[in-house]
C-alpha cells in the first residue's frame, strides 16, 4: 500500500505544499496583482470633491495656494504612495476631516502619486 504525498513529507516537499496552498488562496482574487491595484480614478473623483479647495490637482498651476500642489507632493523624495494613505488617515489641524475608508485613502494617494510621473 502506497502512502497517500501529503502524510510522507520528504525534504523541500513541505515547502511545495505551502507554495500550492498559497496560490489556491489567491485564485479568487484573479491570481495577480490586478485585483489588488489601486483605482486612481476613484482616487480622482474623491480628490476633486474634497481636495480642490486647497490643492491644485493638475500640473497646470491655479491659483490655489492655500496647500501644495499634488505635483510637489508626489516629488518630494522619499515619499509614497504609503506614506500619503497614512496621513490621509490621521486627523490634522490644517487639513479638514474626510470619512475616508483605507481604501479611499490608498486610491487617493495612488492618483497623488500618478501626478508625479
């Protein structure tokens, strides 16, 4: 009687079992990186009822200057998309306060990011 793969392990067999198990998970999210993508175009929606009161969205300068551009934002070095999405989600003094989900956030800061490219 021959034993059934998953009892006998053998050496680097645990690892390929793992491995399988892992991409069964992420087959309903599509198997790639697409379902976990960001929406820049929600980002933008939200951007243009909440933020262009105080930041100029586009490239183009206006004559908005009580904050800075989402063009300088995005080129400051060091900054992320990540980084963005967690100010996003504190409360700030200067900024007005959004009911924004983690999501909105992350969409957001995505099309912040997009600006700088």
């Amino acid at each position: 009687m021959r034993a059934h793969p998953l009892v006998t392990l053998r050496p680097g067999r645990l690892s390929g079992i793992l491995l399988q198990l892992f991409s069964l998970a992420i087959v309903p999210f599509g198997g790639n990186a697409a379902a976990l993508a960001q929406d820049t175009e929600h980002g933008q929606r939200l951007v243009e009822r909440w933020c262009t009161e105080c930041h100029a969205i586009a490239s183009v300068p206006t004559r908005v200057d009580r904050a800075p551009p989402f063009a300088a934002i995005a080129a400051k070095p060091n900054i992320s998309a990540d980084m963005i999405a967690s100010f996003l989600l504190l409360p700030h003094a200067t900024m007005s306060s959004f009911p924004l989900s983690r999501k909105d956030a992350r969409d957001i800061a995505a099309f912040i990011m997009d600006k700088g490219k």
